[in-house]
C-alpha cells in the first residue's frame, strides 16, 4: 500500500510540474468559460449556467494536455514496474485540488455579481463540473490519442450541454448534466433536485474512470508486447 501511495505521489508531482508549465495555454482555458459567462450577464442569473457548465473546457483541458503530452513518459513507467491505474490515480491527485481551486476562483468572480438565490448550491454544483471534468478529460485522452482530435470532443460535448435545452432527452446523457442541475437548482428559493443530481454525477464519474482506465491500459500494454 506505502508502494502504491509512492508511485502515486510522484506521479501527481511530475505531472503537476509538466502541467504548470503551460502558461499561455492554462491561461487560455481558464478565460474561455469566463468569456461565456460575460456574455451571458444579459440572461441575468442564469449566467452562472453557462460559466459554471463552461469551466468544463478550463479543467477537462488542462487535463487532456497532462495525459496526451506525457504518453511516452508513462509507456516507460509501465515499462518500470508503474500499474496503469497508478498513472490515473497521480493524475487524480494533482489534479481534483486543482480543479477545486479553479472552481472556488470562478465562484469568487460569478457569486457575488449574478446573486443566485442559494449560493452554497452553485458553489456545489461548480465544484461537481471541476471534478466531473477530471474523469471525462481522463476517458478522452485514454480514447483519442492527438490533442486536437480530443480538443474538438470536449468542445463538440461541452458546446452540446450548453447549447440545449435542460430538459432535453440529449442533455440527461451527456457528462455534466448532473451539476449543471445542481447550477439550475441553485437559481430559485423554491429549490430543485440535490440528491439525484449528485448521485448521477457520481456514477458518470465512475464510467468515465473505468473507460479511461481501460483504454489507457490496453493502448500501454499495446506498448510493451
């Protein structure tokens, strides 16, 4: 287990390093989201939505970029003794209070100004975006193995929970239609589905994990044979 712990904490340091390095192309992902929520403002409150749904591109991206930048890396960690799911795990870790951070930054900017009526809930419901973002930005890079192929999947995905409507049939299969229905629910006193929303996120976090886990480990025992 003290192995285990080891491989993974080097992991999330190396590619903690790598990442931070990425200026330009953080900061990109990071004004993006709030672009969309700027020019929602004239929707009023529901700004948040879009902002909060919009983070999406800032996290799943930058972890995209860690995973696809690192392949030959990892090929020669497993090569060494490292298991596949070692490799996700250091990620996770470096990652999850990273995309914390952004989303406590994004709340710091949109809470105060758009105002929703149960500010505790959009906290939530952004904070369940950053993490989702993780595991759907693992399962992409573990599937599509060039950055630009990856980067239309997250933009076709995320486009697609922004643009429709809530109630569609497509948005409820799509990754962050649980936080964004915590996001809506936190815009009326009268309240809206918190247990559900949370529940789902989970269990969409968790496929997206096992397909991650499962393609990055064939495409690394690929590698080796």
């Amino acid at each position: 287990m003290k192995g285990a712990a080891g491989r993974i904490g080097i992991m999330a340091e190396m590619h903690g390093r790598d990442l931070t390095r990425r200026h330009g192309a953080l900061g990109l992902l990071v004004a993006l989201p709030l672009c969309f929520y700027l020019a929602s403002m004239g929707s009023g409150v529901r700004a948040v939505v879009a902002g909060g749904v919009g983070m999406a591109f800032s996290v799943s991206g930058a972890t995209l970029f860690s995973l696809l930048s690192s392949e030959e890396v990892d090929q020669r960690l497993v090569l060494g003794g490292y298991r596949p799911l070692d490799l996700l795990l250091g990620r996770l870790a470096f990652l999850a209070p990273l995309g914390l951070a952004v989303a406590a930054l994004f709340c710091a900017l949109m809470l105060p100004v758009s105002q929703p009526d149960r500010p505790w809930l959009a906290w939530l419901g952004v904070s369940a975006v950053s993490v989702q973002s993780i595991a759907f930005g693992l399962a992409v890079g573990a599937v599509v193995p060039r950055e630009l192929e990856g980067t239309l999947v997250l933009i076709g995905v995320v486009g697609m929970q922004l643009a429709v409507e809530p109630d569609n049939a497509v948005a409820k299969v799509l990754p962050f239609y649980g936080p964004q229905q915590l996001i809506e629910s936190s815009l009326s006193p009268a309240g809206g589905p918190i247990l559900w929303p949370l529940v789902l996120t989970a269990a969409y976090g968790v496929v997206l994990m096992v397909v991650a886990r499962a393609f990055l480990g064939h495409r690394l025992e690929v590698v080796r044979q």
